[in-house]
C-alpha cells in the first residue's frame, strides 16, 4: 500500500476538523494539521508532504503568500487551496501561482476534497511507476519501436537519431504540434551514452516571461520577494544528462542573450548569486515555428541560432507518412484494449480507407485520439468507417493559420467549446478532459497578454 502525506493547514478548528477526519478515513492518507502558517513552515523544514489543503486566509500568513513558498521549496507538492471566496478572479490567480485546485467552503467540501486527492494520489502512482520504467530503460534504446513507421520520411528520421546518438552535438527537432518532437528527443537521450542520467524536458511555451531565469538557471533563497527556499534550475537537473527546450522559438529576446552565455561558457548562476556552477548537459531544443525566418524579421537572436543549429531532424506531418496511418493507428488501438482490458477489435478496410483520407491537423496525437474513440464505440468487434469520427475535429481543430502560435490555437479551443456549453467551465472541462484549473489558467494568461 502506498501513503501519501497530507498537510491540513485551517485555522479554523471546524474545519480543520472536519477535512482531518475526511482524509483520515482513507487508510492510504497519513494526516497532519497546522493552524497557522508559520507552524506548517516549520513542519516543512523536516518533512515533505505529497499534498497540503490549504486555507486562504490564515490568522498570520495569507494563501497566496504561503502558496508561493510552498512551491518555491517543492514545486512537486500539490496546493488546494480552501476558501470561503467564490469570486472566480481569485481562483484563476491563485492556479496560475500553481495551485492545483480552488475548493470553496460548503456542504459538498467533503466529496469535492476527497475526489481532488485521490486524483493526486492516481498522479503519484503513475510518477512512481514513470520512475521505475525509466530505471529498466535498456541498454539499447529501441527507438523504432517507439517512433512507429516505415515510410521514406519516417526512415530518415531512424537515420538522423542514430547520428545523433553517436555524438553530443546539439539537435533541433523541427515539426508541427503533435508529430512527436519530444519522442525523438526522448530516443536520442536513451540511446546515448548519457542514457542513465536525467533527461528534463522543459516547455518555454507554457512558462511565464518573468520565471523562465527562475526555472532555468535557479535561484537563492531571499533573491526576491517570496523566494523562502534555494532552488535548483532545470540546468542544474539535467547535469550529466539532457535538457531539452521546447517551443525555444518562444523565448524572448532577453532570455535568448543569457541562454546564449550559458551555452558558451556551460556555466549559470543562480539569481541572487555571483558563485557561477559548471553544467555539464546536452542540450536539445524543438520548435514548430521556421526559426531562419524568426532571424530575418528580428525576433530571434541570429548568434544563438547558429549556437543550437548543429544536427536538425525534421519531424513529418502525419498527412505525409501514407500507410503510417495504418500502423499507428493498429498500435494505438492494442495499447488502448491492453490498457483497458479490452478485446482488439478488427480495423475494417473500410474504416482504413478513411482514416487514409484524412488531414490529420493534429498530426499522430490526434489519430490516437481518434481511434481510442472508435474502440469504444465499436460494436461485434469490428471498427467500422462510421465509427471514425471527425467532426468534431473539422469543427473545432481548423488547420493552423499563418502567423498563429499553438497557445493561440488553445486558447480559440477551449473558448469554442466554453461557447458551447455556455460559459459552462465544468462541462467545458470534461469534454475536453482537462482540469478546471487548465481553463482558469489559459484564460488568465489571455487577460495578461
């Protein structure tokens, strides 16, 4: 049986009580309760929980101000915050701090609570067995087996990863959302001779201008307001192994002058220090923007540029693999019934023949959407054409239009489908199959852009 560590912060004595004797009755969930912040800080000094209910307004420490602290000590904590406030600006402030859910104080708070933590405790599972996979990671990373196909375009890519394995030179994985830059990232990492050290994959997309240096490079305790901890970049992380930047073309320019230092002399230094750290990582990065054009027009830095670009692998369109499609799709479809315990259904010729015609704008992530769908509606065993279904695709995933980023493209998805569900988040999220917290995020990302 696995435990999980859950922190109770409340001053209130009710509901302190209330949420301890809830958590408490799952036998998994070893409690602790604190009635003020600075207790709870010093309980964190000695042992890290796995999640922390967290009451918004504290007798001397508000939540948004604890959040921080927690995060900046353990990012891999999960926060739900607890508040009597249904004012929604607050909730989206505080999950885009990094909260992992906003629970408001009412007669439900038990179930509500109680299906938020054992979301965290399925989360952690997957984490551990994560963990233990990459451990068993073979000699020999079988990179065409995890990259499926056999066309010319996919050939080349087998090609240029088994270049790129041979050497530390630096990679850039080219492609459109969804082809799978990250996977072959992933397949030149465990095939090298750095395939027992951390590989760390960080998204520059999906991390705010004003903590890319934070999350990069680290920072000390008391470089800035709410910085209670030393923390330790994404650099310092991948030390020894691979760090891979994905969406670089995001970066800002300032960004772009220190990636540029670091590169050089393979050191950073921490904010709030002057002591330099050596770092010894390989350093890949993806982007589905043309990157030469970003040069010209004088969004990217031209020096830094020709620093990254040494071996570049292109990742195909899922329109240009042929009978790739097919391939993907029967591995998709085993790996579905596998994990479900479900029979494998027949992929009728008929249902082949239009999964062939199709665009695919979302390249082999949407196929296996797709055909996960059409398992389930499957009947007598048999994956008929009628059962492949794309409206909703040709609806609400238009093919990319010049000049819009993939943040852009989310953000028009999730307000097509608040639309439809009449600005209904709960709805919204579970067609989607996102968090609430996913919605309140991208939406205040929006209003601050």
């Amino acid at each position: 049986m696995s435990e999980l560590k859950i922190f109770i912060v409340e001053d209130d004595e009710y509901y302190r009580e209330l949420i301890a004797h809830s958590v408490s009755m799952d036998p998994e969930f070893i409690v602790r309760k604190f009635s003020s912040g600075k207790d709870f800080l010093t309980a964190l000094e000695e042992e890290t929980p796995h999640a922390v209910t967290l009451d918004y307004r504290l007798p001397d420490m508000e939540g948004g101000e604890l959040l921080k602290k927690i995060r900046d000590f353990n990012p891999s904590v999960k926060v739900v915050i607890i508040s009597e406030q249904e004012k929604i600006e607050v909730a989206v402030q505080l999950l885009s701090e990094g909260a992992y859910d906003y629970i408001v104080k009412s007669k439900n708070i038990r179930d509500r609570l109680m299906n938020t933590l054992r979301h965290i405790r399925s989360e952690s599972r997957l984490r551990k067995k994560v963990d233990h996979l990459q451990k068993e990671v073979e000699t020999k990373y079988d990179f065409q087996r995890t990259i499926i196909g056999s066309s010319q375009r996919i050939r080349d890519v087998y090609h240029l990863i088994e270049k790129a394995t041979k050497s530390t030179i630096t990679v850039t994985i080219t492609g459109e959302t969804g082809t799978g830059k990250e996977l072959a990232a992933k397949a030149i990492h465990y095939s090298s001779n750095r395939k027992a050290r951390p590989f760390v994959a960080v998204n520059v997309a999906a991390i705010p201008h004003e903590l890319i240096e934070s999350e990069l490079f680290g920072h000390e305790k008391g470089a800035f307001t709410g910085a209670s901890f030393q923390r330790k970049g994404k650099f310092e992380e991948a030390d020894t192994g691979t760090l891979f930047l994905d969406e670089i073309g995001e970066m800002e320019s300032a960004m772009q002058v220190k990636l540029l230092r670091v590169l050089q002399e393979k050191e950073i230094t921490r904010i709030g220090s002057n002591k330099p750290v050596k770092v010894d990582c390989r350093i890949m990065v993806a982007t589905h923007k043309d990157l030469l054009k970003e040069v010209k027009e004088g969004r990217f830095r031209e020096d830094l540029y020709f620093r990254l670009f040494g071996l570049t692998i292109e990742m195909p369109p899922l329109r240009e693999r042929g009978e790739d499609i097919i391939l993907l799709a029967k591995y998709f479809i085993n790996a579905f019934c596998e994990s479900n315990e479900m029979d494998i259904p027949l992929l009728t010729s008929e249902a082949q023949k239009k999964l062939l015609k199709y665009n695919y704008p979302g390249n082999v992530r949407e196929l296996k959407s797709v055909v996960e769908l059409a398992v389930v509606m499957a009947n007598e065993g048999r994956i008929n054409a009628e059962d492949i279904n794309f409206r909703k695709n040709e609806e609400l995933y238009q093919p990319p239009t010049e000049g819009l980023t993939l943040k852009e493209h989310t953000t028009r998805i999730i307000k097509l489908y608040l639309e439809k569900h009449d600005n209904n988040i709960k709805e919204a999220a579970r067609e989607l199959d996102i968090s609430y917290s996913t919605i309140y995020r991208v939406l205040k990302e929006e209003e601050s852009d």
